[in-house]
C-alpha cells in the first residue's frame, strides 16, 4: 500500500470507498479532489429564503458530516 503523502499530482486513488484525484502534494498529505462520488444529493432539499446558500444548504451539512 503506497502512503498518501507520496502520491504525484494526477494520480487517482481510492479511499473509503470513494475516487479522487491528488492535485497537490503538501508536507502534512494531499490536496485532493473528489472525483466520483458513490452518493448523489440535492445541494439543498429545504424550502427556505437561503435556497441558492452554501452556509444554509443541506449538501454542505451532509459533505462536512462525512468528511470532516
């Protein structure tokens, strides 16, 4: 298994069942792209006045569950 950090810009790789893209190679890892997601979700599913706001939106809230 090759460590994340050593991964060159380009290079798809596979993590917790998902597809990204390593676009950058940093001290601490990699910066990296999700490339394709196995998941498909509104970006916001809420009747509200904030519809088109990422702060207010519920794909932000289920992203930072899972990802952060």
């Amino acid at each position: 298994m090759k460590k994340i950090s050593t991964l060159k810009s380009g290079t798809i790789f596979n993590y917790a069942g998902e597809k990204f893209v390593a676009l950058e190679a940093m001290e601490d890892g990699v910066f990296c792209l999700l490339a394709q997601s196995n998941q498909s979700a509104p970006f916001n599913s809420s009747d509200n006045e904030n519809r088109n706001d990422y702060r207010y939106a519920t794909l932000r809230r289920d992203i930072e569950d899972v990802w952060l």
